[in-house]
C-alpha cells in the first residue's frame, strides 16, 4: 500500500511538473513578453527598446533557466545596468542588493507580483480561493446528496418509469453546459421583463424586481439564498446528471447480484435491502466520479464566476489570461493543476479503500 | 407593419423550416423501410429514445446544409432603429421583397437573431464532428498500438494522455486559442503533428491487408498519400499547390486545440477495449495464422470494438460542441463576428436581463443539439447491448 501511495506521489510530481513547465513556456512566448514589455514601461517603445527592456529584466535568459528560477531551485538572476543599478529576480526595487536572499521561487513561497491588480500574486490568489471555497462548498452539499438520491432511485428498479424519467433528467441536464443554464436560470428567474419574475412583482408576492438577483457580486460580503442559489445551481446541474448516471449504472449492477436476491428470497422487504445490503456496494463507484469531477467543476467555476461576476478564482483566471498577467496566470495553473492532481490522488487511494477486491500487492 | 404574435413567430418559423421538414421526411421514411438492411442504424429506430435522439440531431444537420434558405436576413446585417427589437418586431423600412419581420428580434447592434442561430448551426455542424472525426483519428492510431503491445510505448503514451487530461480545459484554452500562440506558429506544428495521424491510419490500414497484393495496394495507398499529403500540405501549412484546402489561422488554431484536448479520452477507450479484446480466441487464431500485428489490430480488433466507438463519437461531438461554445463565451472563437452560439450567447450575456433573447436563442439551439446527440448515443447503445 505505501508503495504504491509513493509511486503514485511520484507521478504526480512528475507531472506536476511537466504541466507547469507547459505552463510556463506558453506564458513566456516572446510575443507575450513584448505585450508585457509594452504593458508595463510605455506603449509607443520601439524594437529596440523592447529588446533592451526583455534584457534588463532577465527575460532573455533560456525558457529552462528562466523557469528553474521560477520554481526556486535555481539561483535568481542579477545584473548590473550601464547606470550601475543592480537587478535582479529577488531585488524589488529600491532593495538593498546585498540583504536579499539569492533563491525565490514558488518553493521559497514568492510567487511574484500581479500587475493587473498590483498586488502580490499570493494575496489575490488567497482572496479568490476564499470566495470560490464557498461556492464549491454550496455545490457540494447540493449536487452530491442530489445526485446520488436520483441515481440510486432510478437505479433500484431498471426500466421502471421512475427511472425512464430521471435518466431522461439527467441527460437533459449533461447536455446543458454551464454558460447555457445559467444564461436560461437568468432569464426564468432573474430578468425583470421575462420569466417568472415580473409576474409575481405584478401579484405583489416579492419586493424588489427580480426573484433572485442576476449577479453575485453582492454574495462576495454576504451570502444569502438569493444571490448565491443561482450561480450554485447553474454548476450543480450540469455534475448532477453524470453522477446520477453512474451511481444509477453501478446501483443496477448491484441489484443483479445474488447476495440481492438471496436477501430478498429470504423475506427482507425492498426497502431493507436497498439501504441495508446495496447502497454500501453501489456508492464505490460514484465516489470516484465525484472526485474525478474537480477539475469539471474547476471549467464551471470560471464559466459561473464570469457571468455572475463572482469575483473568486475562476474570475481571477480569467483577468490574468485577458490581461497578459503572467505571474498571476502562472499562480493560478499552479493551483489549478495541484487541485486535479490532488483529486485524482484521493480517488485512487479512496478507491482501493473502499472496495476490498482491490489489491495492489 | 404589425408585430408579430407568438402564434405568428412560430406560423414563420414553421414555414422557414419547410425545407429541414421535407428532408426530414424523407429520411425517416427511407429509413424506416429499409430498417433491416442498415444493420446498427436500422436497429436505431426500434428504441423511441434512438429515434428522438436522431431527429433532432438531424433537424440541426439539415438545417446547416440549408441555412441559405432558412435563414430570413443577412447574419452580419444591421438593421438600424432596431436594437434590441423583440421576438416577432417589424422591421423599420424593410426592402422591396425582402422578410419584414425579426422572426426571434434583433441583437444589441440589430442583427436578426434567427438568422445568426441558422447559420450558426453551420458554423458548429462544420468544426465539430470534423474536429471529432481528427481527435478519433489520433486516438485510435495511438490507443491500438499501447493496447496490443504494452510495455514502454503504452507507459509512456499514457502518461502523455493523463497529463493532458489533467490540463484544465479552460486554461488550455487561454493558453492556446490566443492571437499570440497564431504569430509564433505553435498551432502549425500541432496541426502537422495531428493532422499526420489520419494518412498513417489509412496508409497502415490498406498496407496491412493488401500486401500480399501488390497491384491493390500500391493503388490504395498511393491515392491515400496524393490526397492525403494534398491535403496535408493545404490545412496544416497553407500551402496547397491549387489552393482547394485552406484554413484560417484563427480557424485552425480553434480545431486544433479542440482535437488536441479530445484525443486522449479517445485513445484511453481505444486502449482499454483493445487490452480486453486481444485476449479473445479469433485474435489469438490471428496470431496462430502468422497475421501481422497491424493486420490483427485494424482488422480483427478494431472492427469489434465498433460498438462503444461508435456511441463515443456521438457522446464526443457534443462534447466538442460544448467545448466550442465555451471557447465562443469567453471570446477566443473563430471570429467576433462570427455567428457561432457560442459567440452569440457571450454577446448577449451583457443585457441578460434586461433583453434575455439574444442569448437564449443560441443557448437553447446548442443545449437541443446536444440533447440530441447524447439521447442519439443513448439509443445506439441500448441497442448495441441487444445482441
């Protein structure tokens, strides 16, 4: 077992790697650094001084060094300019070149500076996880419990008209991409012309205009039901009917077995033996599908964040990717491909713990 | 002029689509009597679910092919005073002869919204199966060899799969389908990385039948090759000596990242059924035989494991039709202009609540169009497990 948790960490790292330097080596083409070049000094800068600018702030270095620099296991570079400045990768400005240390890089826990919002990449990364913590928390406890309720109920008598239903609820709603149910949930229940808003403002049942309000910015201070329900249900949806097809997938096997039958033979009643003797079986498989979904949930979450205007990770992605903020795109990959890997990790352990036929040795 | 009532915006609509209906008909009729002899599609149209699924799927198909007709005004046309006309409107000052009348309104710069749904059911109906039609192409091209030989190859292969697959989409995306990648020329040698993998298919697929049969070969695989490598040379370089092949830079760079992301879900299918299918006897009988490895595994092994391939090719379009929509909403589509749904919905997602129309008219055109392909898919494979 250890073994095989070891080898499994030491793909992951590997991994980890290859995807960073990936990261890494698209962030830094040079068309993307002369955008960067042009951003940050002045954007009437000829050729040449871009070329110059590239230089003095250490970008002409090869991609490898640059990124081992990166990560921190290579020295920062440092140069000295004609004016007798010294820069160099450690050295903010106005430092003392003397007293920095000479490695900083995401080990050494500097991940750069974001120059879209001027602030160091930690503290908009940290503030953006925080929001987007409890939107994943809301769609948790919504979708699993959802989920794994209709896939078992559909799942408990194959081919019943329970199940005809809810099989057809869950494809709907796998062929419902995030930007698609959010933009029809806006227009049903948070548009003052359309839906069913207008109507019940006319009856006098709501006080404002709308039902639920179409962004969710104001959930970012305080959340309640009517700000957030929206956003966490557009990324419920589309989860709920993949976990529900699994579960009911895996439910209907175990209800073909012969311990099933043996039970009901017995006399135990329908009910006993769907909680008692199948749902421990049938709920192996969904587990793995629910941690397998993260890096789903991580696409919604940048879908829903940007048409809520939610202001978490997801959003942060993509201020990072449409601004060219290099420090803060890389962070936030950093982030996102710890999450899946981590994910992926979780299933597979909890996978040989869950189900005692597995073994590894 | 009047504006339209609901009972009249549909009475229009219904009369646009006159020609999808007529193709319609005729399809499931054709179909229908020749059920029995169309083996798997035939068995399609026992299953109520199948046959749903393969209408609407082929609602959309028809009406991609006669957009031209369907379609009430020019896509990109501004019809001024306008802006953000409701469902059923008149126009201001219509032509002589020309549609009077926003079937489903106008857009925030006052273009028709139906025309832009019909023909961006072209533009998705182009790119997506197309793109499916590639990521399968590399899938199974990769997937049979790490299946049927294991070792090495398949230890690395798949973990060149799972590291892409542990990419989030999104960030692929915003690192790839930007106008910088097209100035460095990365999307050129992905596309001659990719593009290669159908010619090898084909190539290894006539030579390991026909070799005993010189005269046959030679003339499958040199046709293979001229109109391949043609090809080739005009989608993935631009260089077609006739001009026949060309693809847009941004156009390309979309497929290919779109076929990129898709082609290791497929090889892990192709590798995974391959593994099972090798041990079964008539393989084995291959090998008893002195068949060549390529042999057993274009034509012992992968005619058997048609049955899930062929759902997956369904479940995948609309997965790629979704991808290309994602691609559209955050703006690194095709162009912005560009009728696609995707495009459309991240335009009207700015007035959502204001004017919901402009967004949900797409919005629900790509939810049924993939409704459809995955209830089509659901269908095969009910019917698949029949036998």
């Amino acid at each position: 077992m250890l073994l095989f948790i070891l080898r499994r960490l030491g793909v992951m790292l590997l991994t980890a790697l290859a995807l960073t330097f990936i990261v890494f080596y698209l962030t830094n083409l040079p068309p993307n650094l002369e955008k960067l070049a042009k951003s940050e000094a002045s954007v009437r800068m000829t050729d040449d001084q871009v070329v110059s600018w590239i230089e003095n702030n250490g970008f002409n270095a090869p991609v490898v060094s640059r990124y081992a620099q990166w990560l921190g296991v290579m020295p920062g570079w440092t140069k000295t300019l004609d004016t007798g400045e010294v820069r160099g990768r450690c050295i903010a400005r106005g430092q003392d070149p003397a007293t920095v240390a000479s490695y900083c890089g995401l080990l050494q826990g500097t991940w750069g500076m974001s120059t879209v919002f001027k602030k160091p990449v930690t503290e908009v990364l940290g503030r953006g996880l925080g929001q987007t913590g409890w939107l994943m928390l809301a769609v948790m406890l919504v979708m699993v419990p959802t989920s794994l309720l209709l896939g078992v109920l559909s799942g408990m008598r194959e081919g019943s008209r329970t199940d005809r239903v809810l099989s057809t609820f869950a494809i709907a709603t796998t062929a419902t991409p995030e930007y698609v149910s959010g933009v029809i949930f806006i227009a049903l229940f948070a548009s003052a012309t359309t839906g069913i808003s207008p109507l019940l403002a006319s009856w006098g049942w709501i006080e404002g205009k709308t039902l639920f309000m179409g962004t969710a910015t104001s959930a970012m201070d305080d959340i309640t039901f009517w700000n957030f329900a929206l956003p966490v249900m557009t990324i419920a949806l589309y989860g709920i009917g993949y976990i529900a097809r699994m579960t009911r997938a895996s439910m209907t096997e175990v209800m073909t077995a012969q311990y099933i039958r043996t039970a009901r033979l017995k006399g135990v009643s329908f009910g006993q033996v769907v909680l008692k003797h199948a749902l421990r079986n049938a709920l192996i498989a969904p587990f793995t599908v629910i941690m397998l979904q993260f890096p789903w949930l991580l696409n919604g979450v940048v879908i829903v964040e940007t048409l809520f205007n939610y202001k978490g990770f997801g959003w942060t992605l993509v201020q990072a990717a449409g601004n060219n903020d290099i420090e803060l795109l890389l962070g936030c990959s950093v982030v996102a491909v710890l999450v899946v890997l981590v994910t992926q990790l979780i299933s597979d352990i909890g996978y040989v713990f869950l189900n005692p036929r597995i073994r590894l040795s | 002029m009047e504006p339209l009532t609901w009972g009249g915006v549909f009475a229009g609509m219904f009369v646009r689509f006159i020609p999808v209906w007529i193709a319609l008909i005729v399809a499931f009729a054709l179909s229908l009597r020749f059920k029995r002899r169309l083996g798997l599609f035939g068995k399609l149209f026992d299953s109520p679910v199948g046959m749903t699924g393969f209408g609407i799927v082929m609602f959309w198909v028809f009406t991609a092919i006669f957009a031209d007709m369907i379609s009430t005004m020019d896509p990109l046309g501004q019809f001024s005073g306008s802006k953000n006309a409701l469902v059923g409107a008149a126009l201001k000052a219509p032509d002589e002869g020309a549609y009077t009348h926003f079937l489903l309104g106008a857009d925030h710069v006052a273009r028709d919204v139906f025309s832009r749904m019909v023909m961006g059911a072209r533009d998705v109906l182009k790119i997506a199966p197309a793109a499916t039609v590639f990521a399968f192409m590399v899938g199974v091209t990769l997937g049979l060899p790490a299946g049927y030989f294991g070792g090495k190859l398949d230890t690395g292969l798949s973990f060149l799969a799972n590291l892409v697959l542990a990419f989030p989409v999104i960030l692929l995306f915003y690192l790839l389908v930007t106008p910088e990648i097209v100035q460095t020329g990365i999307p050129i040698y992905f596309a001659a990385v990719l593009f290669i993998f159908p010619i090898v298919f084909l190539v290894l697929l006539f030579q390991s039948r026909y070799f005993t049969n010189p005269p046959k070969r030679n003339l499958y695989v040199g046709l293979t090759l001229l109109f391949g490598l043609w090809a080739y040379s005009g989608l993935a370089f631009n260089m077609d000596p006739i001009g026949l092949f060309s693809m847009d830079p941004n156009l390309l760079n979309v497929f290919v990242s779109v076929v990129f992301v898709n082609s290791p879900g497929v090889y892990r299918i192709v590798r995974g059924m391959v593994m099972d299918i090798k041990t079964r006897d008539y393989v084995a009988a291959g090998q008893t035989r002195g068949e060549g490895p390529w042999y057993i595994m274009l034509w012992e092994i992968l005619p058997n494991a048609r049955g899930p391939l062929i759902v997956d090719f369904c479940l995948r379009i609309g997965y790629t039709t979704i991808l290309l929509g994602t691609l559209g909403f955050f703006g690194l589509g095709v162009s912005p202009e560009s009728p696609d749904w995707g495009s459309t919905i991240d335009d009207g997602r700015k007035l959502l609540s204001i004017v919901p129309h402009p967004a949900l008219v797409p919005a629900l055109a790509l939810m049924s169009l993939v409704l459809g392909l995955n209830l089509l898919a659901d269908g095969l494979r009910e019917e698949s497990l029949k036998d």
